[in-house]
DNA sequence: GCCGCCTATG
C-alpha cells in the first residue's frame, strides 16, 4: 500500500464509529498483509477500543507479534474504559514481566486502575516505579498519583506528591482540591483554591469549578458558593451540565431552593442528572408534588431515569406523605423504567411506610429485601428509627440485632434502641445496653452542626449553648417553640431530623418582627426534645415531628420557607460526620 | 504517529 492510501486508511480508522466499519477494516488489513504493522494495528485497537468491543481489541492485541508501549497502555485504558480496571493491572504486570518498559501514558493509566480499585498498595508500589524510571515530577503522572491517594483515602500521601512536584497545572490543581473534598476536608479544598487563585497561573476550568460548589454544598457555605457562581458565569461556563447541576445542589443544600430553581430553569437542555438534583433538593423542601411534576415532565421529555432519579422520586413521597404514589412508583421501576429496585429503594419505601405509622408494612417489606449485610443497614435503622417514633420496642428490637449483626451504624442503632426502650420506660435495658456498647467499645461521635449567617459560621453540639449568642438563641427558641404550641403544635418527642429554614430577608422581619439573623440561628434549631436542646443529625430526614413543625411554620406567615441540609459526610469514616475536621 | 490526569445527581 503506497504511503499516501496508508495514511489515509488511518485517518479513516481514527474516525470509523461503526462496528461494521472496524471489521471490515480488519478483513482489509488482514488481507494486505498491514497485521504485521504494531503502528496500524494499534489505530485497529483503537478502534475497537472507543466501540468499546474491549473483547475484540484483546484477541487482536495477544495475535500481536510485537506490542509496543502504545498497545500496553491503550487496551489497559480500554479496560478501565469498560468498567474492568482489574484487568488493566493484570495486564500492567504481564508487560512488567515483557521487554517493554512503561511511559508517562502507562503509569498514568495503571495510576488511574489503583485509583478505581482504591488499591493503595498497588498503588504506592507503582509510586515507587514511578520514582524508579524518572517520572516522580512529570505532571500528568502525578496529577493521576494525586488522584489515586486521595481515592485511597491517603490525603498526607496525594500532598506529598502534590508539594514535590515541579510544575502544576489546573488539572493537578483541581485533583488536589478533590482530594480534600472527597475526604471531606472541606476547609481545606477552599484553602487549595484560594492558594490557586492567588498565583493564578491560569484560570479554573469546569472541573475545578463543579468540585469547588460541591465543597460549598458540603460545607452549608452559601458565599462562597454564590462567589464561585459568580466565577462560573465570568469562564463562561454556565451551559455545562455537570457545573449547572453543581449549583442547583449546592444551593438547595444551602438552604436557596428559589436559587436552585432558577440554575434550573436556565439549563437548556437539562439531562438526567440536573433533573436529579433538582428532584432530589425539592423532596428536600417538602415539596413532593413539584419532585414528581418534574419527574413527570423528564419522562415526557423521553429523558431516561436512572436509579438515583428514584431515590429522589420516592424521597419526594415519603417526606410529602404520599405513601400510594410512593408505592405505585416502587412498582413502576421494573417494570415501566427495567431499573431493579435496590436496598436504597427499599430504605426510602421502609423510611415512608414506617413515617405514616404503617410499620407492619414496612416490617413486612423490610424482611423480603435480600441484598447484602452492609447494603441493608440503613433500611433497618430506617425501621428502627419508626419503631422508636410509634413505640414499637418488638420491631426496634429485631432492627437493632440486625443492625448490629451488619457491623454497620452500630453506635446509632444502640442510641436508638436504647431511646427506644427509655422511651417505652424499659430502663433495665436502657441499662443493660449501655452497658453492652461500653463493653463492645462502640462509641457515638457526638453530632455537631452549623448554620452560616452573613460571613459567620456558627457552630453547635448537641446539649453545648456555649456558641456565640447562645442564651439569646435559646430563649429565642423558647419563644418559638411557645408560638408553635399556642397554634397546637403537639410535637417535641425527640425527633430524629433537624429542619433547616431560610426566610428571606425582608420577610423574616415581618413574622415575628426578630432580627433575620436570630430567626436563621433559631430556625436551624428546630427539633426540640424536653425543652430546649440542640439536636444534631447526619442527614437531613425530615421525621413527621419535623414534618409538622414546618407545615406549621409555613402557616405563621405567607413567607417561603426553605429547609437546609447541610450535613452529607455521613458516608465517610464508617458512616461517621468527620464534620469536627472543618474548625 | 498511536495511548494518559481532574468534575456531577442518593
């Protein structure tokens, strides 16, 4: 084949997108004899790699008389491109074992393995030949080493690497910042972004930008997030997907929902995930109808839902009450949408059942789920909670066993349970199971919680007043509370939720004629067992105690009302809010 | 010449 028809036949293999086409490549190939060319055959693999047909792109690759460093690295990143990184570190080790000696692209990609895998030790073991062959202070080497610690959890580990190396550029930037976030050192992302911007060698891109809102949606950390907002619109990166759904969580996690809305609204052609999110922030605000109008609406828009589209869907349900709809729905996930309904389906539907008293139900359904020990917790502790609520000490004590037997949540289901029975006057087991957790070394982190009122963070812990303004927060709360209770509001009985409520500034004068910010500070206080404390949860759920308090609110006065959820690190540390590492 | 790093919805 002359050198022109050759170069021509690649550029057609970079650009073939049909499965037919790659084939008949292969045919021509084979029968011009070009098998032989490591260069075009790669193109090949290439191919068959980006149709992701990983399957055909191995056979070829072992028919390969001589793979080069390039065939290595590209059928590795074909694995991890279809889901199966543990092949791509079987590979790395049989070309270990071969002649070929890996480049930047290869330990990149192998990085990119132990990353997905969290496999800290294979990882530090390719750190470590990284050194070796003289890439410790390449850039993309190391940003995808950065990456990988911090997936391992080792945070000191990516800032080892992150601090030795030579130049950096907004991809390492951005995968530090990352690290941070993702072990849910918050403050420190910030930090790392602040540092950024003050050398500012070049701008921030999308990625740093929707890791930066998602901090601020962590933290509660509502300017910064409007400042990175502001930032998002100056790049000129207000159409990206990924960013604009960003903002609509962060703002609704920052108690803006009115904001959330109107991110939203400004989205051209919102995709499954912003749809998501703004499900999921409106079943956060009590309003289920407007979750299940928008579901509605993506489904007409032929936007497929996926599985976490239904967590919010039956969220929406079960905090507005609407328990049939929220069946109707667990139904439809099979067999309208072919999504199998899995544990955190069925932790939402416990959660609905046993909130509107139907624990039977819950119970029942509960018992037929059958998943895996550590995936079923938290529906269990969804059923324990309601059996705490509607006094059923038979249910919450088969939750607690099972509970305890998943070795997941263990110190919540023992505070729970033993509410239970305090609750049902049980007191020589209230004893008895304290007693039981002191013995197992189980220990529950006390909560701790925080509202962001203009540009100051307050903090408070449960039974712990001694925050700034603390008395005036508490006879503030004293004289809420008296309010709520002269319009008959009967709660009060421990709820398991904390209701979070923003005002408007003008409005908040006009209902009960307080200053904005003590009526921000008391309404972030709103759950209130036996008098006056400050009760702390992981992760906003609305309880039904809660539930009314903000029905009634609502009624006080026409102003819009929005519930704040500040707290989502409940997934690190064995299921532990590390949220004391941010002061 | 062919291959690589960072972002999102519970």
């Amino acid at each position: 084949m002359a050198l022109y028809t050759m170069a021509h036949f690649i550029y057609k293999l970079q650009n073939l997108s049909l499965f037919t086409s790659a084939t008949s490549a292969h045919a021509h190939l084979f029968k011009s004899g070009l098998l032989a060319s490591t260069l075009t055959v790669n193109h090949l693999n290439n191919c068959y790699v980006r149709l992701r047909r990983i399957d055909y792109a191995r056979q070829l690759f072992e028919e390969m008389a001589e793979p080069n460093v390039v065939s290595w690295s590209s059928l590795m990143a074909g694995y991890i491109d279809t889901g199966s990184p543990e092949f791509a570190l079987w590979l790395y080790a049989r070309m270990r074992e071969s002649s070929v000696m890996p480049n930047e692209f290869t330990l990149a990609t192998v990085s990119n393995a132990c990353s997905l895998l969290a496999e800290l030790k294979t990882g530090k073991k390719l750190h470590a030949q990284v050194a070796i062959l003289g890439f410790q202070r390449n850039l993309v080497v190391c940003s995808s080493l950065v990456d990988m610690y911090g997936k391992c959890n080792d945070v000191d580990g990516a800032r080892r690497v992150f601090d030795l190396m030579g130049h950096r550029n907004v991809v390492t930037w951005t995968s530090m910042i990352a690290v941070y976030a993702q072990n849910a050192r918050g403050h420190e992302a910030l930090q790392v972004f602040r540092e950024f911007n003050r050398l500012m060698m070049e701008p921030p891109n999308s990625f740093t930008l929707a890791c930066v809102i998602n901090v601020c949606a962590s933290l509660g950390r509502l300017v910064p997030g409007k400042v990175t907002h502001a930032v998002v619109i100056r790049i000129g990166c207000e159409s990206n997907g990924v960013v604009s759904s960003a903002l609509v969580d962060m703002y609704s996690k920052c108690g803006c929902f009115s904001y959330s809305d109107k991110v939203f609204r400004r989205i051209h052609d919102p995709s499954v995930i912003p749809y998501t999110s703004m499900i999921v922030s409106a079943a956060k605000y009590g309003l289920g109808e407007l979750s299940l109008k928008l579901f509605e609406q993506m489904i007409r828009r032929a936007i497929k839902p996926n599985d976490i589209t239904f967590v919010g869907v039956l969220h929406a349900c079960s905090h507005s009450g609407l328990v049939d709809e929220g069946l109707k729905y667990l139904n439809s996930m099979q067999t309208k949408h072919g999504i199998t309904p899995s544990a955190k389906h069925y932790t939402c539907v416990v959660d609905m059942l046993g909130r509107t008293g139907r624990l039977n139900e819950a119970y029942q359904l509960a018992k037929s789920v059958k998943v895996d020990g550590s995936e079923v917790a938290p529906m269990w502790a969804a059923l324990l909670s309601a059996s705490r609520l509607q006094g059923r000490v038979d249910i919450a004590i088969e939750s607690g066993n099972r509970i305890i037997d998943s070795n997941e949540q263990v110190a919540c289901a023992y505070v729970t349970l033993s509410n239970t029975f305090a609750l049902a006057g049980e007191w020589n087991n209230v004893h008895g199971l304290r007693a039981k957790m002191k013995n197992a070394g189980v220990y529950k982190d006390p909560g701790c919680s925080w509202i962001e009122v203009k540009d100051s963070i307050y903090q408070f812990r449960a039974g712990d007043l001694s925050c700034e303004r603390g008395t005036e927060i508490l006879s503030f709360l004293q004289e809420l509370q008296r309010k709520m209770r002269e319009r008959g509001y009967v709660g009060g009985g421990g709820g398991t939720g904390l209701v979070f409520v923003e005002v408007e500034e003008e409005s908040v004068e006009q209902i009960v004629g307080l200053h904005s910010e003590k009526l921000a500070l008391a309404f972030g206080l709103i759950s209130i067992p036996k008098g006056i404390t400050i009760r702390i949860m992981k992760n906003l759920r609305m309880c039904s105690d809660c539930h009314e308090a903000f029905k009634l609110i609502s009624q006080i006065e026409d102003a819009e009302f929005l519930v704040r959820d500040i707290n989502r690190f409940h997934h690190f540390k064995n299921g532990y809010c590390t949220c004391r590492d941010f002061w």
